[in-house]
C-alpha cells in the first residue's frame, strides 16, 4: 500500500466565496492527512472518517472526498529527504 499526502486545495476560487471555505474558521478542523491506502479512494474515505468540522461545514459536500476542495497526491518512496507535511496554525494575534 502507498502512503497519501492530503491537503486543502488553495488554487481554486472557491475560497474567496464567502461561505465556501469549508476550513474558516480554523479550529476544529483537519488540515491534512499522510494516510496509508491501497487507492485514492480509500485514501480519501480514511481522510474523511478521521475529519473534523471541514466535513459538516458546508452543506451536502465533504471536501476530503470532493478534489474540488483537497488534493490527494501519491508519495513516492524514491525521492529526497524532506518535510512531508505541517500541520501548523499561527495564533491570530
């Protein structure tokens, strides 16, 4: 099985619509998830199951499962060292 990096799509303009982002505001929320799973749609589910309130904040849409909110990209096992992901919020103040 291949490990998964998922993390909050940025590029799109869903999130300058008020009311769209489903991680504002930001507590009780998963940023991102590395996640061991056979495919990406078992990457995605296992993501989902472990969310928070990103998954009950806009109605009807669960943006771990949807790609027009998160990205679920493969991580290779070749590559160079590095800093997988961070999960890290700066106080607002």
């Amino acid at each position: 099985m291949a490990l998964w990096r998922l993390t909050p799509r940025t590029n799109t303009m869903w999130w300058c619509v008020e009311g769209k982002d489903p991680w504002q505001p930001p507590y009780d929320r998963a940023i991102g998830f590395v996640v061991r799973a056979a495919d990406e749609e078992q990457a995605r589910w296992l993501a989902h199951g472990a969310g928070g309130e990103e998954n009950s904040a806009l109605h009807g849409v669960s943006p771990w499962l949807d790609g027009t909110y998160s990205t679920c990209e493969p991580i290779r096992d070749d590559g160079t060292a590095e800093v997988l992901l961070v999960n890290f919020r700066h106080s607002p103040w």
